[in-house]
C-alpha cells in the first residue's frame, strides 16, 4: 500500500502544474491568469476603438466599474492606450499635443539663500537656491568668478527613487544644467570678480527635485534661471588682514572699518536666458512637455534649449528607437519658440509680483 500511494501523491502535486513550450511549468493561479490576460487582449483587439470609448464614456457617467476597466487597460497596455488618443490628436490629460502644462513661478522661496524660487511644470517641481561664498581666483581666470551646480533628487520625489541609492537622472541633470548655463552666457564670469587676482564670486546653486513627474530638466532649468533673477549680491569689504569678508546686514550702513568692496546689495546683470522643452517623438507624433508616464513608454526625447532672443543654444537628444529627422528637429524647435515666449511671460510676471511685495 505504501509503495502504491507515494506516486499518487506525487501525480496530484505534478496535476497542479501545467506546461506550455513558450512559459514553461506554471501553476493554476499563473495558467487562470494567463487566461485572464489573454482574453482581455483578445475582446480589445476584437472591440477596438470601440472599448475605449464605452470605457471613457461609462466613466463620465460615473460608472465605478468602467473606471476600473479604463484604468485595468492602462495599466496592462499603457502604451496601445496612450496611442487610442493619439488618433485624435489629444492626450488623456486633455492637452494637446504641442501644448505644455501649466507653469507658476515664485520667487524668494528661500529666506536663508542669496537668491532662490520655486518652480512647478504640472506636477514637476523644483525648488533652486543660491549662496555665495567669497573664493581665491584661479590663476587662469585671475577676473572671474565660478559657478557650482548641483541637482538632487530626494526619495520624496518619485518611488522611484529609492533611499540611499542616489538616482540616475540626477548627475545627468547637473551636467547639462551646467554646460547650458555657461554656454548661453547668461551670467558675465567677469560680474563676479571683487579683487583681481584675490577675491571673487563662487555661486552655489543647488535644485532640489520634490516631484518628479517628466520633463525634469525644463523645469529645473527655469528654477534655475528664476532664481539667478531673484539672486541679491551681499555686501562685502576688506577687513584688517587685507581679506574680502561678507559684510552682514546690521553693519551695511557703513560701520566697518573699512569701505565696502561694492556698495549695498546689487543684482546680476543676466543676459541671454535660456529656456528648454522637452518633446517625445512617437511614430509620426510630436508631444511637448511629456509626463513620467509617457516618458517611461515612449523614450525617445528631445530636448531643444533657445534663449530669450530665440537663439539655439543647444539640442539634446539621449538615444531612442526614433530617429530625429530634420522636419521633426524643425518642430520642435518651433514647438520651443513658442514655449519660451510662455516662460519669459511667466518669470517677468514673478519678478514684477516680487517687486511690488
């Protein structure tokens, strides 16, 4: 009997598994949900643009059930979904294809910082602050002063970010913010000097990134920007020893010993600034401005950088299944004119309520 019954135990453990010659051995649950998976594929092929429409439509009426029908497909086929839109030149965001989302400014974000503001493109948001700290030129450049840029991405800001592992878009980031900020030639190296040869400028700037919700660079680019505007140079004089110290706020009325290297607090002269949009190029398709979401399924982008008189300053494109025709390229650096008329708009308006507070 016992040699008898050992293999029907076995035979009844091997019944609960299945082979298929493309997965392999799976269980019951995996084969049920294989099922599963096939058949919605199969009723959307066969329904086509029809699904998705009785979907959108039951969700309007506030059917709980169809919303979790259009949300099951947009999860299981986030890219087929996105393209149903596609066909009507629309988004599921309800924007147009070329259109950005909405941009605010602020400025003075933080009360600590030389200079700071505080910028939002849809969800993404960036926060960028500026501190100066007096420096020994380089011999090279004995008349100019530095500039450091730094750009973090704290988990807070996406799951996908994970504590103690610093993210891969953040040294990315930092380097283009750098060669598009001395490239444009919106800050005069030479503006910072104090003491030729002795003393100058170093500028920190570090963006922090709280919400990391696609196009991440236009939107630390325009923090960035924002807060070289608000950036108040401090006031600083020769002390007793010859040194260049910060003079603080209680002795700016002329209490130091000695006279001021510059008079009161001054704002930089800027010059040329640079604005960014980033486009996804899908199949025949331009999308300005994309989200997480379409940049996680649709990954070839293009960034076009112009500055304020409309001047191309750079083009970034990292890779990608499509390839950037000059008619596209074209586009998107119309797209971008457009963009930067937005934007100017947008930082004069934050600078003017500045001003007036």
């Amino acid at each position: 009997m016992t040699s008898h019954s050992q293999p029907s135990v076995l035979w009844q453990r091997r019944s609960t598994r299945r082979y298929n010659p493309f997965l392999g051995f799976f269980s019951d649950y995996h084969l049920g949900l294989f099922v599963g998976l096939s058949l919605f594929y199969s009723l959307e092929v066969v329904l086509g643009n029809k699904t998705l429409k009785k979907m959108v439509s039951a969700n309007v009426s506030g059917d709980l059930s169809s919303e979790m029908e259009v949300d099951a497909f947009r999860r299981l086929f986030p890219l087929r979904y996105h393209e149903r839109f596609l066909l009507d030149s629309i988004r599921p965001d309800a924007r147009p294809l070329g259109r950005a989302r909405d941009t605010s400014l602020a400025l003075g974000a933080v009360a600590s910082a030389d200079g700071s503001a505080l910028a939002k493109i849809g969800c993404t948001t960036m926060l960028a602050a500026v501190k100066m700290e007096v420096m020994t030129p380089p011999k090279e450049s004995p008349d100019e002063g530095s500039i450091a840029i730094e750009f973090y991405m704290p988990p807070i800001c996406s799951p996908l970010v994970r504590p103690g592992r610093p993210a891969e878009e953040a040294p990315v980031v930092s380097k283009q913010l750098s060669d598009t900020i001395l490239s444009s030639g919106m800050i005069n190296l030479k503006e910072l000097s104090l003491v030729s040869g002795k003393a100058a400028w170093m500028a920190y700037l570090d963006i922090y990134c709280l919400d990391a919700d696609g196009s991440l660079f236009d939107a630390a680019l325009l923090a960035a920007v924002a807060a070289f505007s608000h950036l108040r140079i401090p006031v600083v004089s020769l002390n007793e020893e010859g040194r260049v110290v910060v003079v603080s706020e209680e002795n700016e009325e002329g209490k130091s010993e000695k006279e001021p290297v510059n008079k009161g607090k001054r704002k930089l002269t800027l010059s040329s600034l640079p604005f960014s949009l980033t486009c996804i190029l899908h199949k025949n398709y331009i999308l300005a401005d994309p989200t997480a979401e379409e940049e996680s399924i649709m990954e070839t982008l293009v960034t076009v950088v112009l500055d304020s008189s409309g001047q191309l300053v750079s083009l970034y494109k990292p890779g990608g299944p499509v390839l950037a025709y000059a008619s596209a390229v074209q586009d998107c650096i119309a797209l971008t004119r457009q963009r930067v008329k937005e934007l100017k708009s947008i930082l004069n308006e934050a600078i003017s309520d500045m001003e007036v507070d």
